[in-house]
C-alpha cells in the first residue's frame, strides 16, 4: 500500500527539506509515500498573482481568496480520485494517534495550508471534507501542521518504519504514554539503569514497562487513563502506585517517579 499527498499551499519550498530527510525521505524514495506541494499562487489568472484580499466586513488582517484555491483543488482531483481533503486549522478536530492511524488509509490526501487569517469560508463550505488542528495554539501558517500529520500518518504506511517496527506498538497506541527508556552506559553520573532491565527476565522486564507507562500516564496525563482499556493487571498495578505513592506521602512526582533509577551516589 503506498499513500500521495497532496500539499497546497504558498510556501512550497518549506517542504523541500523537512520530509525528505530520515524515515520520510526513505519512503519517498522507495515509493511508499509519495507527497507533492503545489503552489496556490500558480493558479491565479492576474498579472499580479493576488491570493489574498480584506476580509469584508472590516478587520485586522487579509484573508486567502476563494479563486486560486479553488482552481489549485480542482486541478488535482482533475487528475485523480478518491481525494479526500483537509483543511490545517485551529478550528479543527483535534490530530491524535487514533485520527492519524483513520487518515492512513485514505490512498490520497489533500493538505490545504492557509496562510494569513485563513481562506475564505467557501472555500471550506465546497471543497474540504475535513479541518484538523495540530494543537490550540495559533502559527503563522498552516505548513508546519501539514508536515506533523504527514509525519505522523506515514508511519502507519507498511514499511515505512522499517520490517520489524510498526506504529502499532507505539505508545498512545493504547493511549498510555510510553515507559522509561535506557541504553549504555550503565551508570551515568552515578545514576544506574533499573536493574531489572538487564536481567533478562522477560515477563519481569514488560512488567516493569507496563506498570512504569501507567504510573506516567497516571502522573503526566491522567486524562488518558480514563479511554484506556486497562486490564485486570493493569488495575493491579494502579492501585500499587496509587498505594505507593499516597505510603511515602511525598508530592505525587517525586514519588511516583521515584521508582526508575536508583541512585549510586
Ligand atoms: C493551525 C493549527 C494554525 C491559523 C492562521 C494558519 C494558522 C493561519 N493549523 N493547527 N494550530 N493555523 O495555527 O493547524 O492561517
């Protein structure tokens, strides 16, 4: 399965680099993913090339001309379908893991990026099936949100992330956040790896990984434990944390966090 993007947007060259480096770049080149930026200001008819204009009504600001975002969407679903097109806004569906992992298997994306106050509401009313937002806060365009969900939905794409890693064992994946990691040296700054990491005992080592991701899901975003489907031994191993932590009485992080390296010093 291979999967094209579509971008259009009036910056294309912020794309040249960012997606062709690393993971990206290895899957453009083995034609698993295939992106392409077009240029909006390509399809205006005036000498001027003018893509924006004063919102009506008054008001800071200018505001992306319906025309030459039309015609730049027509063009490409001219030449291919099922197309199905996206809008980067800070009005948007929230982006997570789960939208991402749905948009992966559309075969064609449309990335629109707006530029300025936003392009003009029909633009939206004919032409978007759908506005996603990075996050709430507001960029001076939508490029940067085009090339996060680029990123994020090319790692569902088979192959993309190399024969042996799939973006199903990632974290979020059942929305805990992921356990604590570690590699050599042993000891740093007197500061030594969980022994039990090296102990080769593998049911030890994933029981030691799931209860540290439910005890930072339960510190940093507990928000995401209430749609995480938790087993019977996750429950288990909640109520030890919880239990462990209210024992030593300390703040919730110092604490809760205390678990994972040991000091040597
Ligand atoms: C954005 C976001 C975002 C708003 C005005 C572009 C900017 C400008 N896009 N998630 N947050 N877009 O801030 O997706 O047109």
């Amino acid at each position: 399965m291979r999967m094209r993007f579509d971008i259009l947007t009036l910056f294309p060259n912020m794309f040249s680099s960012p997606l062709r480096e690393s993971i990206l770049g290895k899957a453009i080149e083995r034609g698993l993913i295939q992106i392409q930026t077009i240029n909006i200001r390509d399809f205006t008819l005036d000498k001027h090339q003018v893509v924006d204009d004063t919102p009506y009504g008054g008001g800071q600001g200018m505001v992306m001309k319906v025309e030459p975002v039309a015609r730049a969407i027509e063009s490409v679903k001219a030449q291919n379908s099922p197309v199905w097109t996206i809008y980067l806004t800070p009005q948007g569906t929230p982006f997570n893991q789960d939208l991402a992992r749905r948009l992966s298997t559309q075969p064609h994306l449309i990335l629109l990026c707006g530029r300025y106050e936003g392009v003009d509401e029909r633009v939206k009313d004919l032409f978007v099936d759908e506005e996603i937002s990075i996050g709430d806060y507001v960029l001076t365009g939508g490029e940067l949100a085009a090339m996060v969900l680029v990123d994020a939905v090319s790692r569902f794409i088979p192959g993309v992330l190399g024969s042996d890693r799939s973006a199903v064992e990632d974290s979020f994946f059942n929305s805990l956040l992921e356990y604590p990691q570690y590699t050599r040296p042993f000891d740093f700054k007197g500061r030594c790896v969980p022994e039990v990491l090296l102990s080769g005992n593998h049911s030890a080592i994933s029981l030691w990984r799931r209860k540290e991701a439910l005890r930072r899901t339960w510190v940093r975003r507990p928000d995401l434990l209430e749609k995480a489907n938790l087993s019977g031994e996750d429950r288990k191993l909640l109520e030890e944390i919880r239990k462990s932590n209210d024992d030593c009485g300390l703040g919730n992080a110092d604490c809760a966090a205390g678990s994972s390296t040991r000091d040597k010093s």
